[in-house]
C-alpha cells in the first residue's frame, strides 16, 4: 500500500510502497485491534515542520516515519473482544501512545497527553508511524467512533481536540470564581486550530474575537463574520486596541506560535483572566519583554497563563460532539475550514501549497 514518508537523514519526503498493517489472527493482540480504511487526513503546522526535518523521528528500526495524525477512516475487520465499533462504523483514533514505565501515573491512567517522563511516542509524530496511508490497525481503545453525518468535515476532530483540552483546563480554572463570570474570549491566529478553537469558544457563550495578521484572511474573515466572531487584524491594531474593543478579557487561546503577538496579548487581559498557550513556535533566541510589567500585572490581577499539548479521550468526545453543532449551527462555514482536497498521490503538493487556504484535507479512499 502507499504511504507518504519523511526520510529525516536522507531529507526526502516521497509516496512509498509500505506493507500493509497485519496482526496474526491467533495472537492475544488480534482480539482488540481494528483494522481500517483510511479516509482522510490532515494536514498541518507540526506535518510541514516533519516535512522540513525540524521535527519528528521515525519509529525504531526505520530510516522512515509515515506521516499523518489527523484522521478519519472507516472500520473494515474487527477483533473478536471488540465492541464499540463494527465494519462500516467511522472513527478518529487519537495521537499520542503511552510511556512504558509503571511510574508515569499519566499514561497508566491513559492521560499520556500528561505524560512525565517523555517518553510517549505519537502516531506520525513521534516513533510510531501515521495515518498518511491507505491501511491502519490500531487497538479499540484509541479510537473515537463519529456519526456518519460528520463524514465530510470529521476530520477537522483532532485539531479541535486542542481546544477542547483547553477548554477542560479553562472550566477547571474558572471554578476557582464561585460566580459565572464575564466570559469575552480573544483567539490569537486565525489557521484551522484558532478557526475551531473559536466556533467551540462561541458555542460554550463567549464573545469571542480573532486577532491574527490579515494577509490571505480573506476567506477567513468572511467564514468568522458569517458566524458573528469579527476579525481584528494585527496589523493595524495594538494588543491593547484588541482589549478595548473587546472589553475586558477573560480568556486567550493562542493558536498562532508567535511569542511576540503572545507576550504582547498578555499584558492586556483583563482580572482574573487565564492565557492559554498552544503555539509550538521555532526556538529563534532571546526577545526583549518588560517581565516586570507582565509578573506585576500577573500577580495584582489573579491571572494565569498556562501551555497545553495533546489531548485526552474527553476531549475527543466533545470535540466530535461540538462538530455535530457547528454542523447544525453553521454548516457552511463549518465545510468552509477545509478548503482543498488532494489524492494521496498529490500529498506532496498539499504538504507544501497552503495558498490562502484554510485546512488541506488528503483524501485516500472515497
Ligand atoms: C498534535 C498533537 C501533538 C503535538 C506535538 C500536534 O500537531 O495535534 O497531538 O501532541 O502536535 O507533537
Ligand atoms: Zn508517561
């Protein structure tokens, strides 16, 4: 079967003849595995850094990784002790793999999105191959079955899991406030994450703002405006423009990657506030911030900034039910996130064109 593969030591990303996936149907794993059809794939940020060798390592024994994490595929087999998924049944599996050591509490508890030791691998990441493929097989418990009404736009699950785990975290925090605050959230970046992280931010009642640089933000200001969040461009506003437009801020969920739009965005969120930082951006060096203006503003007014990665099998459910709402709430624009589909065979090409577009989606089998 083909396969898109980063060769990191030899810097080359080509489709590949892989074997296809086989468990031996006498074996103890068979009874829990799935195997499945790929559907589509995603495509983003950490893939075009893989691409680039900044970033991902092939599993042990390979010269290769089979990028791709995020997924939709349809069940084909299933092993005897299955039960939440038949042939036919849509499902996204989940990224990130548990540690092998007894003492990380986190994986043992199945939450490696909290894993302490680092040693955790991610499928198309991180020492386990992806999703960028015709087959998979993957045990039950990392899968996440979806309606079949969200087949065209299921996809867009795992990169909403961000802000899902975000939100987890922001409700945690929140209920230090015994009262239902003001809830004005300000999203930093305007790419499918911070897109997805707003539609969940304004379904869960916040008045919600995207700041993000406007270049190619056409489409994106359009697809935002259609849904009632305005679009305030970096550009021609400060961060402090950004806080008094929107009011007093509650909540940031950063979704751009740069530090500097970040740092600046800090020292103007309002009381009580909680920052949520989910950017991975490039190591670039030292930059000139005033720490003491933020840690005073910080401590006087109650604030938190905290950085989330990965998410949990929670946040894969409410992701998948949050689509199922944007679908009924705004199904134009909710389709309108995935902008481009490519066949497998144009990987490459979806890999490197972003264009103006939003989301591009590798379409493997129909
Ligand atoms: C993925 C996460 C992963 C992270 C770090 C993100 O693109 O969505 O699942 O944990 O990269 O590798
Ligand atoms: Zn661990």
């Amino acid at each position: 079967m083909r396969a898109v593969a980063v060769f990191p030591a030899r810097r080359e990303v080509s489709v590949i003849d892989h074997p296809e996936p086989f468990i031996s149907s006498d074996t103890e794993a068979s009874k829990t595995h799935v195997k499945m059809r790929v559907l589509d794939v995603g495509v983003c940020g950490t893939d075009r850094e893989i691409i680039s060798f900044e970033y991902g390592t092939p599993p042990e024994g390979f010269d290769y990784l089979i990028i791709g994490h995020e997924s939709l595929s349809e069940v084909l087999e299933v092993g005897s002790e299955v039960s939440s998924v038949k042939p036919g049944d849509l499902v996204v599996m989940s990224v990130r793999r548990p540690c092998p050591h007894p003492e990380c509490v986190a994986c043992v508890e199945g939450r490696q999105d909290f894993c302490y030791t680092g040693d955790f691998t991610e499928r198309g990441i991180k020492q386990h191959h992806g999703y960028m493929t015709e087959f998979v097989i993957e045990e039950e418990r990392y899968l996440n079955p979806v309606p079949r009404e969200l087949r065209n736009i299921a996809v867009l699950v795992e990169p909403l899991t961000i802000a899902e785990k975000s939100l987890e975290q922001l409700w945690t925090v929140q209920g230090r406030l015994p009262w239902q605050s003001r809830r004005r959230a300000v999203v930093l970046g305007a790419g499918p994450v911070g897109i997805l992280g707003a539609m969940a931010l304004k379904v869960e009642g916040f008045q919600v703002s995207v700041y993000s640089r406007s270049s190619h933000a056409e489409e994106r200001t359009r697809l935002l405006g259609a849904i009632g969040i305005p679009f305030i461009a970096s550009e021609t506003h400060s961060a402090e423009d950004v806080a008094k437009l929107a009011g007093p801020i509650d909540a940031v969920y950063e979704a751009t990657g740069a530090p500097s739009v970040a740092f600046e965005m800090i020292k103007h969120i309002g009381p009580n506030a909680i920052f949520v930082f989910t950017g991975v951006p490039p190591l670039t060096g030292p930059a000139s911030v005033d720490t003491a203006e933020i840690m005073r503003n910080m401590v006087l007014n109650n604030q938190l900034v905290l950085g989330s990665v990965n998410a949990s099998p929670r946040a894969f459910q409410s992701a998948i039910r949050h689509l199922g709402v944007f679908a009924e709430r705004w199904p134009g624009a909710i389709e309108a996130v995935i902008t481009a589909r490519f066949p497998l065979e144009r990987a490459l090409d979806a890999l490197r064109n972003q264009g103006g577009g939003i989301k591009n989606v590798i379409s493997i089998n129909a």
